[in-house]
C-alpha cells in the first residue's frame, strides 16, 4: 500500500471524531440556548417523557453510535436501528404521531452528558426518526 493510501486511511476516523465532537457541542449549545429548539411538541409535556420501563440501566449513547445512527435511513427496520444503538435506557409511553399509527419511544443518554437524551422513535417495525430532549425526571422502573 502507498504511503498516500495510508494517510487516506488515517484521516478518516480524525475526521469522524471531529464531526462527532462538532455534533455533541452544537447539541449541548443548542439545548443550553433553548432546549425548547431540540424537543418535538410529542415531548412537550414532562409526562410524556417519563420512562414506562427501564431497559438497560447504564446504556448510553456513544459519539460513535450516534455517527452510526445518521448514516441510518428512516424507515429502516428497528432490527438494524438496535444492531447500532444495542438495548436502550428506557422505553417511554407509546404515542400516537400520525393518526392511527402508533409510535414506541426508546431513550439513550448521551454519554457525554447523561442529561440529554436520545429519543428514537418506530412506527410500527420501522425506525421514524429520532430527537433529542433535555432530561426531565428521572425514570421509574413501573409502568405509568
């Protein structure tokens, strides 16, 4: 191999972590600014964003994982969506987000800042997209 390709090939995760930390401090200024700016109006009220079950108690969101996850087209399988993420946190409440179609919910906390969740949405098998919110309380492991 060419000492050209080598240097290709060492440039491409530097360019992925500068674009993972670009990502994590525009979301952090963001929510810092106006967390209103990155939660969608399903997520307005607190209840909505009170966990129904707690999955996996120390999941979080990697920069990595989540570099991964854009890469994701909506309306891939929720199959494909977990082979990036693994087991979320928690699960919310199911939601109703177009009419007749119900939604699941799975939160990640960021690992760089647990505070801030990442809301994955499915609409039946398929994942619908994804928001992230401030954390609002802390999740219970009952069903609300």
């Amino acid at each position: 191999m060419s000492q050209k390709h080598k240097q290709g090939y060492l440039r491409i995760p530097l360019v992925l972590l500068i674009l993972s930390a670009t990502v994590a401090a525009s979301i952090k200024l963001l929510w810092q600014f106006n967390p209103n700016l990155l939660s969608m109006t399903a997520f307005k009220f607190t209840e909505e964003l009170q966990c129904a079950e707690v999955v996996t108690a120390d999941a979080v969101l990697s920069r990595e994982r989540i570099l991964k996850l854009m890469t994701i087209a909506e309306g891939a399988t929720k199959t494909r969506v977990r082979s990036v993420l693994k087991a979320p946190y928690c699960r919310l409440k199911p939601i109703t987000v177009r009419a007749g179609v119900a939604a699941e919910r799975e939160v990640y906390p960021l690992e760089a800042d647990p505070k801030i969740w990442v809301i994955v949405l499915y609409e039946e098998d398929n994942y619908a997209g994804v928001r992230v919110v401030p954390q609002t309380q802390q999740c219970s492991g009952s069903l609300l």
